[in-house]
C-alpha cells in the first residue's frame, strides 16, 4: 500500500503549509513541509475531513507536475 498522499491530501498539505508560514515566518520550508503533514495526519486521524479550494487542488498538480519534470 501507497503511504503517498492523493492530489487532495498534497493540497491540503500545501494550504497547511502556507498558513503556517505566514503564521511563523522564518521557519525553514521543510520544517513547514513537515509540520503542515503532521498536522494533516492528526486531524484525519482525529476524525477530521479536510476540504480545501478547488484553486489549491490545481496548483498543487501544478506543482506536483513540476517537480516530476526537474528531477
């Protein structure tokens, strides 16, 4: 079995991680990274649907799409 997110979980993850780098600001991206999956993790464990824009969904296959192709 995967244990890689689905394109919604990612953008989750993603809007996770923006709010939290507005909310501490200076913190490293890969911390940030691994907060915000952390955070994703307890709350969908914790019973919690996260739901997120329709605009994030796109970035974030944006994004996932991008780095495919530059590494």
């Amino acid at each position: 079995m995967s244990t890689r997110p689905g394109l919604v979980a990612e953008a989750a993850i993603d809007v996770l991680a923006a709010r939290l780098s507005y909310e501490v600001p200076g913190l490293a991206q890969d911390e940030i990274g691994r907060i915000a999956r952390d955070q994703a993790a307890l709350l969908t464990r914790e019973g919690f649907r996260i739901t997120v824009p329709v605009a994030a969904v796109a970035t974030t296959r944006r994004r996932l799409k991008a780095r495919r192709t530059t590494t």
